[in-house]
C-alpha cells in the first residue's frame, strides 16, 4: 500500500466535523483527537511539533543551509464538514478504476454519468465512501501530502529554508484562522493543500458573507386569524421568493455569484433563516448586501416594523487583488507544477480557503489542489495517484526556492 493512502485511512478514522453555532474554539473538541495524533506523528519524524488550546497543530522543518533563504508554509484543515455526518466512515479502495458505476450501498451510486469527472480517474485508484458518511479527503487528503513530503524531504536532505506547517481547526465553519499562531509561522508566504480535484491551482475565491433572517410574526387561533394573524412561515417564504432565482448556487458556476438558504426552523410566531451571500466581485458583492438591506426595509414597511430583522457578518474576501502583487509566488508554483508534469491550470474557487484570511494578514496564501472530488457529500472520493502528485508538487516548491534562492 502506498504510504500517503496508510496516512490517509488513517486520518479519515478521526471524526473531527466542526459545528457552526458552538461559540467555543475549537467548536468541537473531538478535532483535538487528531490534532494530538498528527503532532505525535510529526515528533516521531525528528521535527519540532506542538498543539494549542485552539487544536491547532504546528511544526518546522529547520532550514539546512547557511545562506538567506525564502522561509514557506503548507497549511491545511483538521474538521470535516457539519452538512454530512462524518463519524464511522468506512473508506473503500477501487484499485484502477475502469469507467464503471461504483455502487457505494444498496441506493446510492457514484456514476460517471452524473459526475463526468470520474472518467479523468481511469487507471487510478480511487477511495470512496460507503455512502452513509462523507470521506473526509476536506481536507485529511491535504494533511497526508504534507506529511508524506515532510518525511521524504527530511529524508532527501535537499537545500531548503525553514519551512512551517500548520494544522488548523473550524476551517468548515469559516473560524480558521482566528487564532493563528503568526509569531511561530514566521513564512515569507505558504499555500493551503486545500483544493478540489487535481492539477488545479487557485489564488482567486468568493468574497462570502453570512446572512441571518429573523422573522417575527404574531400568533393566533386560525378558527379567528383574519386581520390578525402574521405568519412568520409565510412571510419567509415571500422573502425567499424575492431573491433572483437564476441566482442560487444550483444556476451558476465560474465566477458567478448566489445567494443561497440553506436552513429554515420555525412556526408561525418566529423563523429564522440561515444563508451565505457570495460573489467575487467587490462591487457586486456590496450591491448583494445592499439588496438584504432593501429586503428588510420593504418586508417591515408592507408587515410592520420589526417584523424582518437581518444580521450581515462578512466572512472573507478575494485574495486575487493581493496575490497577484506577488507575482514570484505564482512562478514558484507554476514551475512545481510543470516539474511534476502537470499542467498549470488556474482557476476561480467557489468557495474560500483559510488562505483568503491569512492573505489579508499579510501572509500570500494560494490554494493548492489535495485531489478530492465531491467533498461535503457521502459521493465524495480521491485518486491516490492525485495525492501523490500533490505530494510532489508540494516537494517541488521547496526545491525550486532552494534552487532560486
């Protein structure tokens, strides 16, 4: 078995799923179980190694040469997703997959019919899923590759700076970086092995704001309502209604922004509503909060004031803007690409990264792909032979900064 597959079914053992209205740090502390596991693992391999009260993990590799070298970072993410039960998975290898339908249970099936992705894996070796729990490759795939190249470059002995690794937690619940340890990360820049499928480099995200709806209404027998009853359910129902649904995640893709509800509890005295706002555009995305704003103004002035309260609370923004002023970053990781013999596509992330936030604290921080396909989903899989290229490509960036440098 393939070392990087070991690391890996061991990781996805962990239930480490974040949950999103625990106002603890982490919000759950079962992250813990892997974060003391991960750095135990990396003392083994002779490294300096701890974890914090946050569950966040931390190592270096010390730089073996003399002269002034570019100090970098490889970060991923320790929680799964809370949308899809992340306990108990049951990990399944199909060894050089053909092309075929891979029946995961009695009722749920990966099919290259739906998910045409799949016909780029043929020859590799996939792990799925049984179908009942998601894989976990979001982002434990990301955590094996920089294990994996930490060992063999510590192995190699190549010439290399300082370089950093971080393990962070609630990075699914957009908390992973509020307690990042700058003063130990000393990188000039890093990269997050954080990235769906394969080959794919990122350094342009959403800019992503969460939007709560509260909705009160008023109560009464339905037997005497007339002019008198306000349901809440209704009038959530009339404020969904009002948002373009050519606008939702199900209508767009590239660099088209949503806005998405993707949670509703109430009755007919209180709703609320859960849901993100996205957009890469600045502009657009300020005129998206704007729209909110209006929504509320129209649904309190035809129900009542008071009736629609929103509460906006932005996220994270695109690092494009300032990536992009770091023009060495990207041929660095243009050139470990080609190295690995792999092509150097780019790409929009519909979605962010821990790297958006860390690039706004003044640490470049593009996204590198971890090979995982399907994440947030008991369809999720990974190709091993996509792991072990990340695994490269991750190698490559510390030899072409010694090589440079």
């Amino acid at each position: 078995m393939e070392k990087i597959l070991e690391r890996f079914l061991k990781y996805v053992a962990f239930d480490t799923q974040s949950h999103e209205d625990s106002k603890s740090s982490p919000s759950t502390e079962k992250q813990k179980n892997l974060s003391s596991f991960l750095k135990d693992e990396l003392s083994k391999m002779g490294l300096e190694a701890f974890t914090d009260e946050y569950g966040y993990v931390y190592s270096r590799i010390p730089a073996n040469v003399e002269i002034d070298v570019s100090k970098i970072g490889f970060i991923a993410h320790i929680d799964t997703s809370p949308e899809v039960p992340g306990a108990f998975v049951k990990p399944r290898v199909i060894e050089k997959y053909g092309g075929e339908e891979i029946v995961l249970s009695e009722k749920i099936v990966l099919s290259p019919k739906i998910y045409p992705h799949l016909l780029q894996y043929i020859g590799d070796d996939l792990v799925v899923t049984d179908g009942t729990t998601l894989l976990g490759s979001d982002d434990k795939a990301g955590i094996a590759e920089i294990i994996q190249a930490a060992e063999e470059i510590i192995a190699e002995n190549e010439p290399h700076g300082d370089i950093f690794i971080a393990f962070t937690t609630d990075e699914e619940v957009g908390r992973g970086t509020d307690h990042f340890n700058f003063n130990f990360f000393k990188a000039n820049f890093a990269f997050t092995v954080d990235g769906e499928g394969c080959g794919i480099f990122e350094y342009e995200n959403f800019n992503a704001v969460s939007a709560h709806f509260r909705i009160h209404g008023r109560n009464t027998h339905p037997g005497s309502a007339k002019g008198t009853m306000k349901n809440s359910i209704s009038i959530a129902c009339e404020i969904m209604l009002l948002f373009p649904r050519c606008e939702i995640p199900e209508a767009t893709e590239n660099r088209e922004g949503f806005f998405h509800f993707y949670e509703i509890l109430g009755g007919v005295q209180d709703t609320f509503i859960k849901a993100i706002i996205r957009d890469h555009d600045k502009e657009r995305f300020e005129n998206r909060k704007e729209f909110c704003k209006f929504v509320e103004r129209f649904i309190n002035e035809k129900y009542g004031e008071g009736t629609l309260e929103i509460e906006l609370s932005d996220s994270y923004y695109n690092m494009k803007d300032i990536i992009e002023k770091h023009p060495d970053v990207l041929d660095i990781a243009r050139k470990a690409f080609e190295k690995a013999g792999i092509d150097f596509v780019t790409r929009p992330i519909r979605g962010g990264t821990d790297g958006a936030r860390l690039t706004y604290a003044g640490l470049p921080t593009p996204n590198i792909f971890s090979g995982g396909q399907n994440l947030h989903s008991v369809l999720e899989y990974v190709s091993v032979q996509s792991m072990i290229k990340s695994k490269e490509v991750i190698k490559n960036i510390v030899r072409i900064i010694g090589e440079k440098d």
